[in-house]
C-alpha cells in the first residue's frame, strides 16, 4: 500500500510540475535568460527585442511551450520576441514540447534547427505568424503536427546564392520536410522556393494541397534532385503555378529538381509571366496529365540542363500528356506540332520538341468550340446522346441523373488518359453519375478478343465510384494500358465476358461488391472475364454466391496472379461450370486456398470436369463445416497439392465416388478432419469414420496423431492406401498451422 501511495505522489508531483509555468516570462538581463517556470532559455536583448536561444532547462513530461505569453524584465518592461533560436535539434526536451504556441505578432526569424524533430509536438498555435519573413534550416523537420501552415509573411526559402558559398544563411534546407502538414497557403510576396537538395516540403506525406496567392508574381520555383514538393505523395489534383515566372534549376549538370517528383498531381497551370521553364521541371511526376500554358513560346526559354532534353523529359514514353494552350497563342506554338497545325483533338508535339520517344504528347488549343469538357470533365449531351471530353466520346444515355456509357465514337490517336471517374454534367450542369459501362472496347471471335483502335489509345484507366455494370468485352485487349484505377469500385455488382481479357496491368483485383460471376447460361457467363490478364491478387467479398463459366473460366490463364482471398463471411457459393473453370492455368498461384464459404464444389455433367485448380502451384485446400457436395474430380490436375482440410463433416454428396481422382497416383495427399466431427454424420447419416479403412480414425484415439486411411472403395485404383492418410486435427490447433 505505501508503495502505491508513493507511486501516487510521485505521478500527482509530475503532473502538477507539468501545468507550474508562469503566465507570463521574466527575463533576466544579467544571466541573459527567460523562464516561466518549467522552461529556460538564453536570450539576448536589443532595446526591447529579444533574440531567444538554446534551452537550458525544461520540464519533466509533456508539456505545453508557449511563446505566446508576455515577456516582462523585472521592473515590468515589457519585450517581444523578434527570432527563435532554441535549437532543440532532435534533443530530449524538445521531444517533451506537446504542445507549441508562437508568438501571434512581432516574430521575424525562426532559427535553424528552432523545432528539429520535436516527435510529441502535435498541435502549433500560430503556425507560421505573418510577421515572420525567415524559416531556417530543419527549423520543423519532422514535426508531426497534422494541421495546415500559413506562412504569409516569408518571400524567400533559399536565395539565388544558395549554392557554391552563396547566402546560406538563408537556405532553408528541409524546414518542414517530412512533417505533418496537410495543406500550405503561400502569401502574395513569395519570390522562391529554391533549395539544392533537400527542398524544405518534400515527403510530407499528410500533405493534399498547396496554394499560391493569386497575387504573386514572379516567383522563382526552383532546386535539385528532391527540392521543393518532392516525395509529397498525397499532393494531388491541380496545383497553379501562374505567380512564377522562373521555374528552373541550381544544378547545372543532370540537375532535373523534381520539385513536384513523387506526387500525385494531375494539372499543372503556368502563368503569363513564364519566362524560363526547365526542360525537366515534370521529372517524376508519374500522375500528370495535363499543363496549361498561358504564355506562347516565345515569351519564355526552355533551359537545357540534361544534354538532349525535350519537353517533359523524364517522364516515360507512354505517359500521355496534354499540353493545353490558349487560341490566341496558336500562331506561336505551330512551330512545335508534328503537323504544322493545331487543332482542339489530338495535334502532337513535333519530335525535335517532344523527342523520338514521346510521342504521347499532345498540343491542345482552349478554343470555345472544342469538342466536349476538358480532361478532367465529361459532358453529356442528351440530344446528341453522347458523353465526351477533349479527347473521347462515347454514346450514352442518362435517366434521374444516371449514365451508361456506351461505345466509343471518338478517340485520340496515341494512347492516353480515359478518366471515367472525371465529373460527369448536362449543358445545364446537371451532375450525372456512371452507372454502366458498356463501352465494348473488345472484339471477341472464338475464344479470344483483339483491340479496337479506340481500346489501343486506353494509357491510364480510371473508373468511377457508384459503377454497377461493367459490359461484355467492356475494356478487352487494352494492349498499351499501363494503369487502372479503382479497379473494381465495391459498388460494382456485375462484370461480362471478357470485360478485362487480356488486360496488361500488373494490379490487384477487389470483387467485394460482385455476388455472381456468371450466370450459368452460355449467352451470359463469366467466359474470360480477366482471362489471360496480370491481376496479382483477387479478393471476393461477404456476398459472393457463385463462379461459373462454361469452357474457359473467368481467370483462366492468368499467369500473374498468386493469391485468392474468399471473405471469411462468405457462405453457401457454389462453383460449376465444365472444362478449364476457375482458376486453371494460373501458374503462379500458390500455398493455401481457402474455400469454407463454399458449398456446392460440383459440375453438370460426369463427362466434364472442371479441374478449378489445375496446373496451379495450390498445396492445401481448406473445406468448410457447410460443403454439402464435392466432385471426385474436383482437385483434378493439381500435382502441388499435399494437404486437404475439413472443418465439418463430411459433404452429403458427390463424395461417393474415388476421393482425389486426377491426382497423380505418386503424389502423397494427407487429409485432416476435425476430430470434433469423427462421429458427427450428415444428412445422408455417413461420418468420417465410414470412410476409414478400418472404420476408424486413429484407432478411435482422440489423443492419438497415428494416421488410418482411406477405404479402398474411396482411393482411386493403383493409388497405395498410405498415400492417401486421413488424420485427425485438433479444432484449436490446425488452423494456424494449415490455413494460410
């Protein structure tokens, strides 16, 4: 008891230690210190600025830090803090800051290191006050506080100087890199960001996004290898970079910034005053989509850092791009289309501007009479019944704000972004919402599906939340789709034949909202629906009821593909169908395929067997307490398989017949039954133990592991009975060690 009392005390003492600072600091002009009571730092005076240092004591928890409160001597002058320059630098007490205030008005400079890695600091009041002009060095590297900066008052982070002995004083290397911020406001008198190699925002990864005033004008954006916004993989959307007039690089040699490299920004606008533009200024940026000029060449110069550089260097070949330039400057930019014209579709870059390699790159005028939104809008016309943007347009039809889509009418000439998760309005601004996509970029004949031309120009697809119904050859053969998006949205509830055949993409599958994957007719079944396609992973949802196909199954021959996750709630499915069903020939998947929410694993005929797993690298099958019928040729084919599990009794049929038939007679199979279920019967009155050799299991030992196995009238022909051991698995244990 006294020791609990002490322990009491002692927390009760730290806990009022916490909250003992003054309301206001004294500072002490002999010992050339401020202190409130838990904190003390240096500080030195000028009139009645004061210049506030390293710290030299501090609290023994958490504890707020308030810069805030005023600042008196001991005859009651009252002074206010000009600069910050407590250098916690990553130390022990600044991992004890929780809270930081700063103060609202009269502070200039923030000092190098001021907040380096204060881990615990949450929360900053006044983050940055208006009257600061100068943030240093790491000055909140790593700062965790998830809230937005406004930093009004500071024109500079880095100077032209910054590099080679120039004016480091001000080179504000890392100030909130990797920090918490989740947006940045930008004042009217910013003039750079320039760092060399640590700009002071990259991987920030809370960070959505940045906004400069309308007002800036001629700003610098500029740094190399990771300067600026790089690594800032949440910072998306558009970002409006109309106040800079130079947009370059320190480096002189390979010096590509990558100041927005590593984000997920789609539009970038340029300003009117652009003067100078880095020919790698869109290094890295793998989501961009489109950049608005509105200045004509002319009016500013390409820098050529990287010998042979061209506009947008560093982005692959493949990523389609769109330059959008204003009808006024047409004139101007001729110059640079392959064409010697510009028109409102699809004019390219010519190749000493663009490069070889780049072809996807576009030049696009905003004349008024373009067809359709831009890249970032559709729009759906109800007496043309079409929905189109710059780039494509299909057919369509809307009802109560609900559109299908049907198929393409108009499409680029090299491959490009196909955005159907872009906002959807009528000419009155009526929002629509996708419902259908019956696009039939696909043409099936005899098993296997071609590309249309509009299926060809298909570079990066996105597709809508709230989609439904994915069509029949919907996105079949998309031979230079490099990416998907949202791929499938859980609203999705049905997918047609072919609809993803062949797709080239390397990415996982969710199928949470689909609960039938054919229907069982061979007019509307799930024939080669990802057939042939680099899914890596497929994950069904609670709801899913049935997989049938009728001669070449849903994810037949989907080489890629490794793991299949059937949700833990899923109950009563079935799978059926004849020939190549399932997830034959999908060679890399491997270990553990867990089918206990399935019931029926069965086929309509004895001439067709569905071999779901054949040639698959599968070695353990877990069966479910609710299987009610297994086909003997269920496991056909599968010359991985070591291990079969049951967790209930027995199925009620379909099991008469010899257990694992089309196994490889050499290939030894153990299977485990829940010793729960030994004597547990089915619906037809049959329990495991009717199936072993000796009408027991185990000799009947509940805690015996010796194996029995098999009938004879259970194993097929020639296949040794000790290949084929039945042995029983504890409830509690097996799981972990066989389900994978």
């Amino acid at each position: 008891m006294k020791t609990k009392m002490l322990l009491a005390m002692s927390f009760a003492l730290a806990t009022i230690g916490a909250f003992a600072a003054e309301s206001q600091w004294t500072y002490n002009s002999i010992a050339g210190t401020i202190s409130d009571g838990d904190w003390t730092f240096a500080a030195t005076a000028s009139g009645t600025d004061l210049t506030v240092g390293a710290h030299s004591a501090n609290p023994a928890v958490v504890s707020d830090l308030d810069f805030g409160k005023p600042v008196v001597d001991a005859d009651n002058v009252a002074y206010t803090i000009v600069a910050l320059n407590p250098a916690f630098n990553n130390d022990a007490a600044g991992k004890l800051i929780g809270r930081l205030t700063l103060p609202a008005s009269g502070l200039l400079t923030i000092g190098n290191d001021a907040f380096n890695q204060c881990t615990a600091l949450t929360n900053v009041v006044n983050y940055i006050p208006d009257s600061v002009t100068r943030v240093g060095q790491r000055s909140f590297y790593k700062c965790p506080a998830k809230q937005e900066l406004r930093v009004l008052g500071v024109t500079h982070f880095g100077t032209e100087g910054n590099w080679g002995g120039g004016n480091r004083e001000f080179y504000s290397n890392s100030a909130f890199a990797e920090s918490g911020v989740t947006r940045i406001v930008f004042g009217p008198g910013l003039k750079e960001i320039s760092d060399w190699d640590n700009g002071p925002f990259r991987n920030c990864l809370s960070l959505t996004n940045v906004t400069f005033d309308a007002a800036m004008t001629g700003g610098r954006f500029s740094g190399g290898r990771c300067g600026g916004f790089y690594g800032c993989t949440a910072l998306a959307g558009t970002i409006d970079l109309s106040g800079f007039s130079d947009l370059s690089y320190v480096g002189t040699v390979g010096g590509s910034g990558r100041a927005l490299g590593n984000t997920a920004l789609r539009k970038v606008i340029l300003g009117s005053g652009l003067q100078k533009l880095d020919v790698n200024f869109f290094d890295q940026m793998g989501k961009l989509e489109e950049v608005v000029f509105n200045s004509a060449p002319g009016d500013f110069a390409f820098t050529t850092n990287v010998t042979g550089g061209v506009m947008f260097g560093g982005l692959p070949a493949t990523q389609g791009v769109i330059a959008r330039i204003r009808a006024q400057d047409k004139a101007a930019w001729l110059p640079f289309s392959a064409t010697g014209e510009i028109n409102p579709d699809d004019t390219t870059f010519s190749a000493d501007f663009a490069g070889a390699n780049y072809t996807a790159r576009f030049l696009l005028s905003d004349e008024e009479s373009h067809y359709g939104g831009d890249l970032g809008e559709w729009i759906y016309d109800h007496d043309a019944a079409i929905v189109s943007n710059e780039l494509w347009t299909f057919s369509a039809s809307g009802v109560a704000g609900v559109l299908t889509v049907g198929a393409c009418v108009k499409y680029p000439s090299v491959a490009s972004l196909l955005d159907f998760s872009a906002s959807v309005t009528d000419a009155s601004g009526k929002p629509f919402a996708i419902r259908t996509l019956d696009t039939q970029m696909g043409i099936v004949g005899n098993y296997n599906t071609s590309s249309t031309a509009a299926g060809l120009a298909v570079a990066d697809l996105r597709l809508p939340d709230g989609l439904a119904i994915i069509g029949r050859a919907a996105f079949a053969h998309l031979n230079n789709c490099t990416n998907v998006v949202n791929f499938l949205p859980d609203s999705t509830t049905a997918v047609g034949e072919y609809a993803f055949h062949y797709l080239p993409v390397s990415t996982p599958l969710s199928l949470k909202g689909v609960v039938y994957l054919g229907s069982g007719t061979k007019g509307s079944n799930a024939t080669f629906t990802f057939g042939n396609s680099k899914i890596t992973d497929v994950t069904f949802g609670p709801d899913f009821k049935e997989l049938k196909s009728w001669s070449r199954s849903a994810f037949a021959n989907c080489t890629s593909l490794t793991n299949v996750t059937f949700d833990p709630a899923m109950s009563g499915a079935w799978v059926d169908g004849i020939r190549t069903d399932g997830f034959y020939g999908c060679t890399a998947l491997a270990g553990t395929v867990d089918l206990s929410g399935f019931a029926k694993l069965k086929y309509p005929t004895a001439t067709y067997h569905g071999e779901i797993f054949k040639n698959t690298k599968v070695d353990t099958l877990v069966f479910g307490e609710g299987i009610t019928h297994l086909e003997s040729q269920f496991m056909s084919g599968m010359s991985y398989l070591t291990t079969v599990i049951f967790k209930g009794p027995p199925p009620l049929t379909e099991f008469e017949m010899p257990y694992l038939a089309g196994v490889p007679d050499t290939q030894l199979v153990v299977t485990y039954v829940h010793k729960a279920y030994l004597s547990v019967t089915n619906a037809a009155g049959k329990c495991w133990l009717d199936y072993s050799v000796d009408g027991a299991v185990n000799g009947k030992k509940p805690t015996s592991s010796q194996a029995t196995t098999f009938a004879a009238q259970y194993l097929v022909p020639g296949v040794g009975p000790a290949m084929r051991p039945l042995v029983t698995l504890e409830p509690d244990s097996g799981l972990t060690i066989f389900v994978r």
